[in-house]
C-alpha cells in the first residue's frame, strides 16, 4: 500500500529535524565538554602553580613551603586529591599524606628552556583505585642566597640539601574525575532525552501543521474520489484552496467540462445520427416493399432506384461527414501550407453554387481587392468556404444577396460570406455549429447533413483560424473566418499562379 503524502512529508521532516537536532546537541556537547574539561585542567593547574610557588631553593636546601591547613584536600580521607615531588627523577621531594606509601605515574622530566615547562594532562588511574586525572608539571624551583639561613621560620614540611647548582623539580599533582565523569554523563544524557523531547513534540507540531495545510488536498481527494461518468457536471469546489493548488483545480475543472462537453457530445451525435439514419432506412424499407408489389412495373423500378440512390448519396455524405470529424477530432488531419490567391479560389467555388442560386433567385458580390493572396491549406480553406457558400445557396432568403468580403487586419485577415436569412434568430446563433443542428428538421434532403458548418469550424481549428456568427440589422448572417495568416517561409510552394485550385471534390479529403 503507498504512503500517503502527509506520511512522507512527515517522515522526511522529522529525519531532518533528527538529523538538525542531533547535530546541535552534539555540537553542544562537544562545546560544553570541552569548556567543562578546560575549567577542569585549569583548577587542577592553578593546585600545581600554587605548589611550584611554594617551592625554593635556599642555602642550598630545596624546600616545599606547604601548610596543610591551606590545602586540606590532600589530606582529606573523603574524596583526597594527591600530589607527589620529585628532584631530578630520583629523589622524592614530598608526596600528600593522602598517598600513604604509594606513588604516582610520572612521565620522564623534559628539557625547560625557562623554569617552568608546559603542563602536561594525562587521565591516570588514583592510588585508591578510582578514575583521575593528573598534570605534570618540571620547573627549577627559585633560588634565594641572599636570605639568612637562620632566619628561615621552620615552617616546611621538607628540604633536601643539594648545594646551590639549579636543580629540575618534577610535580605530579592528581585528582579524581569521576564527578566530573559522571556530570558529563548527565550533561549527555540531558542532551539526548532533550532532543528526544523536541523531536516528538516536533512531531506533533508537524502532524498537526501538515494536516491542517493538507485538508483542501483531502478535500480534493474526496471530491475526486466521487466522480464518475455519471455525474461529470460536478467541479472541484476549494473555497480556501492554497496557491499551489488553485492550477490544479482550475486544470481539473477544465478536463471536467471538456469531458462533460465530450460526453454530452457523444451522446447528441448517438442520437442524431439514429435519428438521421432513420428516416433513409425507413424510405429504403418501404421503397423495398413497393418494389416487391410490382416487380415488372418498370416505371416503377427506375423511381425505385433513383430514390434508393439519393438515399444511398445521403447516407453516404453522412458518413464521409463524420469520418471526417473524427479525423480532426483525433488529430490525424495535417497541414499542407501553401499561397492561395482569394479572388480566384472565391470565384471558381462559388461557380459550383451558380446553378442553385439561380434557382432561388440569388445574386453573389465579392469584395475583395485583386491580387489578394494568403499562406494557408488551400484544400482545407476550400472546404471551408464551399461549406460556407453552401449553407447561403441553400437558406439565404430567395431574392437575396450573397456577399464574400475579404479584409486585411493589424494581424492577420478575415473573410466573411453574409446572406439574409431571416428565420434565424440571436438565440440560434450557439447552434449553428453544433452537429445536425437545423432550424426547421422536416427540411432535410439528401444533399444536406446538418454537419457542413460543423466540419467548416473543425477544419477553420486546425489552420488556426476563428469561425464565428453573428446577425446584424435585417436578419444579415455573417459568417466570418479570422486569424492570422501562417509567415511566408512555412508554405511549401509559394508560386502558385492566380488560376491555381483545388477542387475539394477530387481532393485526398472527401467532405
């Protein structure tokens, strides 16, 4: 089973709290324990000093000046500390009453080029057994000849007569570390439990803060968690959703009204192909039935079969119209960018309206200026303007003008073909566009589909371009292509002459 996020988040801030914390408590440590051992030496170097200046050399004696009444911690049987004096390796000078006949651990005296050396710190083992420390010091103790030996007060615990040269005093002063010891224990179990302390109320804290900044991301899991293709009018609802998550929610939204659009789309289409496959299989079923009654009737049989091949060609339309759709729809259409002269393209299409427009009593006026040339798909371009020309051909008032205007603009073009039509109204114009839209359905043939403006948008997508309606005064339609026109160097021909067409009948896509 995955981790959840908030587990993750909260695992891998309390490593990093962890790592954070434990490094601060052992720097602390280090810090501490260090101070704590240097005030240690310093306490057990300042007893060695003290002693070092209690030392003389006087008439060629060399005494130790010690009182114990000063220093009672050598003699103390309760915790004692211990110091030990030698002169020149050999002779013991003194010792503390507290090493009864014991000694110290000295190391070799070495060489002063004054009359002290530098202290040397070593952790030994006491004469009592117990775990200490110990500092060494080697000096020259100070001479004074001037002093009457008689004068001197009998005060010293000891004196060796060595003559007057300079003789090396070797101190030894040692005391136990086990306090100390054991306060750093404390300080390092101190450490721990307060990082263990802060860790797990930093683990509280954080559980808490990332569930409640984590709550719009449940929410959203939930709602998430609802959906289905039942209820895909639903959208992701976050009141107080966080910045980062307000482009996901407006992401998903989206997907959710594409889908619904989808769907609902699907379904429409379901509906509208069984209803306009109906009608034709209808006919066709009851052409059948008529044909069987009279089978000789060969007047008959010729109106049988061209009524079964009208119904064939608008079966047929149908399903090249959605074919293409689908293409689009899925991606599979491509561009193929050349230069297309408008006046020509404009001229030669509306040709094969002529004969309708007739008919109804139609006139046509192009304005556009000569020599106007576009980069675009001239096959797709010509789908689009014979789908266009088509839908005023075939429901432009009787009596009427239709009109293609051509405009340059700031960047790009536009290209419109009005016509009055006046059963339309503003609230149609939504669906003018939509598959098998029609106004009035009983007025459907088997040269209209109900999917020519569908398909012209379809195609005016995928070159980029903006197919829209609007109605203007006295039921004026305009449909009107806008856009901006593909740069001259992606056409793959741009020497096409003014006479060039292609004719989207005998095209590669058969619309």
């Amino acid at each position: 089973m995955p981790h959840s996020l908030k587990s993750r988040l909260a695992l891998l801030i309390l490593i990093g709290l962890g790592l954070l914390l434990s490094t601060a408590g052992l720097a602390l440590e280090i810090f501490v324990t260090s101070w704590l051992s240097a005030q240690f030496d310093e306490a057990l170097a300042a007893k060695a000093r003290a002693l070092v200046t209690l030392t003389k050399q006087e008439a060629g004696q060399i005494e130790l000046d010690f009182a114990d009444q000063f220093m009672p911690e050598f003699e103390s049987v309760d915790d004692p500390e211990f110091f030990q004096m030698w002169i020149d390796d050999s002779i013991v000078l003194e010792r503390s009453r507290s090493l009864l006949e014991s000694d110290l651990h000295r190391e070799p005296s070495v060489e002063i080029s004054g009359d002290v050396s530098s202290p040397r710190f070593q952790n030994t083992d006491l004469p009592d057994g117990r775990r200490g420390r110990q500092i060494q010091i080697d000096f020259v103790p100070q001479i004074d000849d001037d002093e009457d030996d008689e004068g001197i007060e009998e005060v010293s615990n000891s004196a060796v007569g060595l003559g007057k040269a300079k003789h090396v005093v070797t101190l030894v002063v040692a005391k136990s570390r086990e306090e100390f010891d054991q306060q750093l224990r404390l300080l390092r179990t101190a450490s721990l439990l307060m990082v263990l302390a802060l860790t797990g109320a930093a683990a509280v804290l954080i559980l808490a803060a990332l569930r409640l900044g984590l709550r719009p991301l449940e929410d959203m899991q939930h709602q998430v968690q609802a959906l289905d293709e039942r209820y895909l009018d639903q959208r992701i609802e976050l009141p107080k959703a966080p910045a980062e998550l307000e482009p996901v929610v407006h992401q998903l939204n989206g997907l959710l009204a594409r889908l619904h659009k989808a769907f609902q789309r699907e379904r429409r289409l379901s509906d509208d192909l069984a209803h306009e496959l109906r009608t034709p299989i209808a006919e066709l079923r009851a052409l059948t039935d008529v044909g069987s009654r009279w089978p000789g009737d060969a007047a008959s049989a010729q109106t049988f079969y061209q009524a079964a091949g009208d119904i064939a060609l608008q079966m047929e339309r149908i399903v090249e119209h959605l074919l293409a759709l689908a293409r689009m729809d899925g991606g599979l259409e491509t561009r193929k960018l050349q230069a297309l002269d408008v006046n020509a393209t404009v001229d030669q299409l509306w040709r094969a309206h002529e004969v309708q427009a007739r008919q109804r009593d139609l006139t046509f006026r192009a304005d556009i200026a000569s020599g106007s040339r576009i980069i675009t798909d001239p096959a797709k371009l010509q789908m689009i303007l014979t789908n266009l020309f088509d839908n005023a051909a075939s429901y432009a008032a009787p009596g009427s003008e239709v009109e293609c205007a051509f405009r340059r603009e700031a960047e790009g073009f536009s290209l419109s073909v009005s016509n009055r039509a006046d059963d339309i109204e503003a609230k149609d114009l939504p669906l003018l566009f939509d598959r098998f839209w029609r106004k009035d359905p009983a007025r459907s043939d088997s040269l209209h589909t109900g999917l020519g403006l569908s398909l012209a948008r379809s195609f005016a997508e995928l070159l980029e371009l903006e197919l829209d309606a609007r109605l203007e005064a006295d039921h004026l339609l305009v449909l009107r292509i806008r856009g901006r026109e593909f740069p001259l160097d992606s056409a793959e021909d741009d020497s096409v002459s003014t006479n060039s067409f292609h004719d989207p009948d005998h095209s590669d896509l058969q619309c």
